[in-house]
C-alpha cells in the first residue's frame, strides 16, 4: 500500500522497487509484453487517469502523431497547452510552437543529453521506460527532419559505449561531443568523460590526469572557457554531493576546488549556467525529501559562494528542469516538486537578477516534464530554444520550440545589420508586401527569408514593445525601491545586533579577568600543595628508614635476650651439679 511509505515521495518508491526487480530478473523487461494484456492507467501529476494503449513491444506511450514530410500541414498532437503548430508559425515569439517533424521518431525519453553543432540538436541516452539507452539521435534544425547516427569502431574507439542517463552532453572544438558522468547498470568508480567524433563517427575514452571525482548521475556540467565546471549529483548509492570539480579541457587534467562562503546544500536535477565568463549560477534542484527555487552564485576567479536575494516573478521550487542561455537570459522550462509539473517558462536576467515568466502551457503537456533537454540555435537570424523529451508520468519524444522576444545583444545587432534595402522599404511604403531574398549577405550561402509586413503593424508593435518595457522598468524599480526598504530595516537590525553583541562580548571580557585572576590564585595554592606534598614525601622516606633501623635493633634485642636465656640456664645447671656428692666431698653441708 502506498500509505505504508510514510513520508517517502511514491516515485523513489518504485524507482526502489525497480531496482529490486533488476536484482533479481535482469530480463523481466523482455517479458514484460507478454505479461501486461490490459492497457496500462498512466498516472497524471494532478492524480488523474488517462488509458494509454500499449504498443506490439510492450512500451507504453501516447497515440502517434501524424507526420507530414511533404505536406505543410499542421501535424496532429495530443498537447493541447501548445499554443500553434507548422513552420511559419515559428515567427511568433514567447510562444512555444511544435514543427512539423520528418524522419523516424527516436524514442521516447528523458534524462538525456542534448547538444547543437552545425544547426543539428545531437540526443544521446537517456531513460525510457526505466531502461539506459546509448543511441545517437540527431535532428536537423533547418528541415525538422530526425535521422540515427551510427558509430563506427575504430583502433582505440568502440562502437558501442555503455547505456546511460541523467549525463551532460557538452559540444567542444566544433566537431566533437563529450558525454560527461551519468548513471549506467555497472558504474565506475570515478566520473568517465567520453567523446564523440562527428567526423570519424567513433567514440572514446578519455584519458584524463589528477584526482577524478567519483562517478555520479544528475550533476550539472558548465562549459567554461576551455574547462568544465562539474557541480553536486547524486552517485551510484544516491547520495547527494555539492562538491566542486574542474576539468581543464587542454591539459585534461581534474582538480577539486576549495571554495569559501556557504555553498549550496547537496542536490542534485539542478540547473547551472555560466555569466560573463565568471559567475557560475545554481538554480533549483532536490534533494530526496525536498525541492529548491534558491539561487547560488560562485565567483570563480575568487571562489567565492554568495546567494543573492532574487527579484521579479520568483519561481516555486522545482528539480528535473532545463536551461539554457541566450546573452544575459538564462531560460528555464520544465521541471517539477513531485506533486505537479512547472507550466511556466521563466527567464533570469543575469545582470539584474530580476525573474520573469515568459510564458505558460495549460494542462499535461510535455513542456511541463522532468528531464526535459533545452538547447539555443537560430532560425531566420533569430535566437530560438529547443525542448525535447520529457517525463510527466509518461515518456515522451516531442519536439517543441519557442522564439522568446529577449534576443542576446550580438543577435540583436546581427539583426538590425541584415535590415531591408531601400527598394525593398519604398515598395512596403507602395502597400506591397515584399519578401527579400538575403542569399548574398549570408557567409555560408544559406538562404534566410525576411518577412515584412505593413509598417502600421510594426509601429503599433513597436509601441506596445515599449509600453510593456516602461512597465517592466517601473515594476523593477518598485521591486528594487521594497528590495531597499528591507535591506535597510535588515541592516538597523544588525546594527542592533552588533550593538547587543559587543555588550555581551564587553561582559564576557569581564568574567574572562575574573576567571584568569582566580586561575592565578589557584596555581599558586596548587604549587603550595606541591611543595608540601614534597616535604610528607621525604618524611615518609625517612620513616621507612627509621623503621627499618628499628627491625634491625628489635632482632639484635630478640638475639640478646635469647643469649642471656642460655647462660642463666647454664649457670642454673651449674649449681644443681655442685650440690651432690661431690658437694659433700667438699665439706659443703
């Protein structure tokens, strides 16, 4: 009975009960076709039940969705919190949309990793139906379109490398991938980083120098520079960690950092991301009984732990999140605190520290899943994000994408760079809609279509961009002006405090005299005792003498008197012989 778990969340409970079953059948899971007969119930987050059918292979998943390859169509989708679907609808921004998606779907997944390289989101891994997966899946983001990419073995690579989830997967030198820890059926003892070459199709085994952590799963792996930052996770016996490792990506050599200030509790499904070079930010995460919505900051030049106070729409504690960064925004989607999924997609300017949502999807939908992958690529010039996977009660292998309206400084110069000729302005100003063919701007020949429409349009878009900017100021300063209140009443606060505190330390200062100048006066009692103790020490040694002086004079008396004993009898013997016959002769009477 599930209320005999007491406090224990229901899905560490058959996390559990899996694992005991893996112990003990290792092939229960071929099996398990021919055991279920009856559709399975999937449990929704808000404890509701939708039957799901069961496929030939005995997974689970939802109905499948139509795909158009050639057909501009919208495709179908059981998501309804999606707000649009089809290609040209990829335009609207802070919406997500679901393209139309060619090719054969991987499998439903989630706790993978995701990387772009070359405008192609690279999948590898992940957890389906509580079985490690190692296949390589790539979609390209120009056509939508999924393939399987094939390793290939090679003299010191292998083909196949070791099922796993709950990894990082890092994009590095332009043509290579690299899987860092990540949970598998036999783990190491120390964290592995593998590589992936996209030119050879081979996988490896890097060689790395110094002391490598020890293997772990739900960590979060930061790109810095040319090293990778490696914070918290959990290892093979589910113990959380919040320690701190750093792999120097040339010389592959590990160090553990010391770090000071107070670092975040151990956690691990947290998020992480990097600022100006610099500033390594934690967001969220969980532990085994609990979610977090705290915010830690660590300055990696000083090493530093902060945890600043956060402003604006700040979210509810979640785990199993994704994020990813577009200049100084850091989005985050999914994630959840093991009673529902997080419908709101929130962005974290990192300059500021300000929050804000910017968007939410309504009911059950994959956006709303744990173990999500969220990645940044381009389309049209423009920045987008790319969620993948998911797990919400049930797998899933959708793709969705959002447009959000803040665009990173460079893009945004990129874009007014690559703005329309003026023939191209004269003919809008005619009443014509003109699409301009930007080919001979683009470095690597690609083909960027730019939309324009009726200049009334943009100027009413332009102004209602800059009315929700006002308020999206006013709202920062008054959060700002309430943020100084309270900073101001903390720091009368401590002021006080510190006032109470010197008092108490002026007191203590005081029983500290008393205490030392009666520690004087007890050594010297104590050195008194000494002394006298001392001299009762020669005393008694001279006693021992005197007592041995007086055993010796008692056995020479003993002696003594034993000598006078035998002459008195001697002398006593005499005398009774003298008085006989001879004492007669003698003329005694």
């Amino acid at each position: 009975s599930w209320n005999g778990l007491g406090n224990m969340a229901s899905t560490e409970a058959m996390r559990l009960f899996v694992k005991i079953l893996e112990e003990e059948d290792p092939a229960w899971y071929s099996r398990a076709s021919d055991i279920v007969e009856e559709p399975i119930r999937d449990v929704e987050m808000n404890h509701n039940s939708e039957v799901l059918p069961v496929s030939n292979n005995g997974d689970f998943s939802p109905e499948p969705k139509t795909v158009q390859t050639e057909n501009p169509n919208p495709v179908e989708t059981q998501d309804k919190g999606v707000v649009s679907e089809g290609t040209g609808l990829v335009d609207v921004y802070d919406q997500w949309v679901a393209p139309p998606i060619s090719g054969t779907l991987p499998k439903a997944r989630y706790e993978h990793g995701a990387a772009v390289l070359d405008n192609k989101m690279y999948v590898f891994g992940g957890n389906h139906n509580g079985r490690y997966l190692n296949d390589l899946q790539v979609l390209d983001l120009r056509t939508w379109g999924w393939s399987k990419l094939e390793p290939q073995s090679g003299k010191q690579s292998t083909s196949v490398t070791a099922p796993c989830a709950g990894h990082s997967l890092i994009p590095w030198n332009g043509n290579k991938l690299l899987s860092v820890a990540g949970h598998t059926k036999d783990p190491t003892e120390t964290l592995q980083v593998k590589e992936f070459n996209l030119q050879t199709c081979e996988w490896s085994t890097l060689k790395t120098y110094g002391k490598p952590p020890i293997s772990r799963g739900g960590q979060s792996v930061t790109l810095v520079g040319t090293t990778l930052v490696i914070f918290g996770g959990q290892d093979a016996k589910r113990s959380l960690m919040n320690d701190l490792h750093i792999l120097d990506l040339e010389t592959m050599t590990w160090d553990e950092m010391e770090t000071v200030g107070i670092s975040p509790s151990p956690r691990s499904d947290h998020a992480a991301a990097v600022h100006e070079d610099r500033y390594l930010l934690i967001f969220g995460g969980g532990s085994h009984a609990t979610c977090f919505n705290d915010l830690h900051v660590l300055d990696l030049q000083t090493m530093e732990w902060s945890k600043p106070t956060q402003q604006g729409e700040i979210p509810r504690s979640r785990a199993g999140h994704a994020g990813a960064t577009i200049g100084d925004n850091w989005f985050i989607v999914g994630g959840g605190d093991n009673k529902s999924g997080a419908l709101e997609t929130i962005v974290l300017n990192m300059s500021t520290l300000v929050w804000s949502v910017v968007t939410t999807v309504r009911g059950r939908v994959p956006l709303a899943s744990e173990g999500s992958s969220l990645v940044v690529s381009s389309y049209r010039g423009e920045d987008i994000l790319v969620s993948f996977g998911g797990y919400n009660g049930r797998y899933t292998n959708e793709v969705n994408v959002l447009k959000p309206s803040l665009q990173s400084t460079s893009r945004r110069q990129a874009t007014t760079e690559t703005s329309l000729p003026p023939d191209s302005l004269s003919a809008v100003q005619n009443g014509t809609d003109v699409t301009a063919d930007a080919d001979s701007k683009s470095e690597t020949g690609q083909i960027r279509e730019i939309a324009v429409d009726d200049i009334d349009v943009e100027s009413k878009k332009a102004e209602g961009t800059g009315e929700r900017l006002a308020a999206t100021i006013k709202a920062e300063k008054e959060a700002l002006e309430s943020s100084l209140s309270v900073e101001k009443t903390q720091a009368e606060k401590l002021k006080q405090e510190l006032k109470e505190a010197e008092s108490r330390s002026a007191d203590l200062y005081k029983e500290l005299q008393s205490v030392r100048s009666q520690l004087v006066s007890e050594q010297s009692r104590c050195f008194k005792l000494e002394v006298d103790v001392a001299e009762l020490r020669q005393k008694l040694q001279t006693m021992e003498t005197l007592q041995k002086e007086l055993e010796i004079l008692q056995r020479q008396k003993a002696a003594s008197e034993q000598a006078a004993l035998l002459v008195r009898q001697r002398q006593q013997q005499q005398r009774s012989g003298g008085s006989g016959v001879w004492g007669w002769l003698a003329g005694t009477p």
